[in-house]
C-alpha cells in the first residue's frame, strides 16, 4: 500500500488506522512481552505515523523508531518531538548500539515478499540486537486466511477522524502467486455531504506465511522461537512470533 505512506497520504493512513487499531491494546500487549524478558530497550520496524511511539515514548522502555517511508518518519517525528525515529530499511539498517528488543508491527512483515528479503532482515536484526535480544513480530497466518480469500474477498472499512470520515473498499484474492502471496487491491474514499471523494488507488502484493515457515526462517537465521501467541488483529487472522538472538 505504498502510496498511502507518502505524498500527504500518510495523514490520510493516520486517521483511518487510528480507528482500526487499539493502540492502547497494541502498546499493553508489546510492553508485557518486552517486560517479561527483562528488556529495558525497543526498537519499532515498521513504527507508521507513530501511534504506538508515543505509548513507549510516555513509559519506562527506551524507544526508537524506524520506517522505509521518509514522509511517514516526518510524521512520527512531527507528532513525537521527544521520540527517536530513523528512515531506514528493514534489510539493511544498522543502529549506534544495538538494542534488546525489536518489534516488527502492523503485519509489517506481510511486504516481505521474498525468502532473500526476510534472510536479509533476520541478519540485519540479528546484528542490531544484544546478546539474547528479543524479537517479536506479527504475521497472516496463510492456513487460514488464504481459504478465507480463494473465491475473492471483499471488505468495507470506515474510518471517522478529527471531524473528517473516510471509507476503504478492498478486494483479496489468491491468484496462482508464489509463496502465499495474495492480491490486495483498496480504493480510499473521503466522504462528503454529496458524492464521495476517491483519494487514492492501491494494488499490492501481500504476503501471509504458515507457522513452520517462520521456524525455518528464525532456525536459519540463528534466533529461538520461543513461542506463537494466536492474536486476531482488526482484518486479517494473525499469529505473533516471540523469538530470542542466539
């Protein structure tokens, strides 16, 4: 859903997923995991427009934040004045200290469409972290969410925000692509006491994975999975992956 995260869109991404996500609950579960293992530090793969930042920002946890998309950061920067945040690139970030947790958020890991480009971002974690560093990651689960999507899905999301409403139409589908890969097209749409205001037209590749996926691709990549926790998010049926650097 690129456009969505430049170009003055990225305001638009941040009103709707204000409403499709209870950041409240997001920071509660995340900080409970990076608590039970002692970590005092995180890093955010995938940090948006900063929803979450600020939780982290106003708690105990040391937090820095990092997205490809440079007007997303502006964003996050713009509404954290306090936070840290880097533009950077999942596949080849390097940060000035490694920290001791990561987390990789809002299915974040659904763009990594190739097995290289997730071997590329376990190494690049694995040097970013301490010795016994956390990882933690959410992801669509492909055994259940690809046969939700086998004849086509389409799903309505509507979103009101600061006195502005909008509205996303999506379509999902399964199209013979390698690796579960699915078709996720979205028009966003503003609305208006007359006709509606298209905005914006996505047409992605997303990517779900099977839980033994994501043993090999940690066992490979020298991190232990230490346990899946079943957690539905607002659209998709998701596990979350906690995982620790050998």
């Amino acid at each position: 859903m690129q456009s969505l995260y430049s170009n003055g869109f990225e305001k638009i991404y941040d009103a709707m997923y204000q409403t499709f996500i209870d950041y409240d609950d997001e920071f509660d579960f995340y900080s409970n995991i990076i608590k039970k293992h002692h970590k005092k530090n995180v890093l955010e793969i995938g940090c948006g427009t900063g929803n979450l930042a600020k939780h982290f920002i106003n708690s105990n946890l040391e937090y820095v934040g990092l997205d490809l998309s440079e007007d997303m950061i502006n964003l996050s920067k713009l509404k954290n004045p306090s936070g840290m945040f880097i533009h950077g690139d999942i596949t080849t970030y390097a940060l000035k200290k490694p920290l001791e947790a990561t987390i990789i958020t809002g299915r974040t890991s659904s763009y990594l469409l190739r097995n290289k480009t997730i071997h590329s971002a376990l190494k690049s974690i694995h040097n970013n972290l301490t010795t016994d560093g956390l990882l933690c990651f959410d992801f669509i689960d492909a055994s259940r969410f690809i046969k939700s999507i086998k004849e086509g899905k389409k799903v309505y999301h509507e979103a009101c925000f600061e006195n502005n409403c909008y509205f996303r139409e999506s379509y999902m589908k399964n199209n013979d692509l390698d690796n579960f890969m699915f078709n996720w097209d979205a028009i966003y749409y503003q609305k208006t006491n007359s006709d509606p205001i298209k905005l914006t037209e996505d047409k992605s590749v997303v990517r779900a994975f099977t839980k033994n996926e994501w043993e090999l691709f940690l066992y490979l990549n020298d991190f232990t999975l230490l346990e899946f926790i079943d957690r539905k998010s607002y659209a998709f049926d998701t596990y979350v992956v906690v995982a620790k650097k050998n």
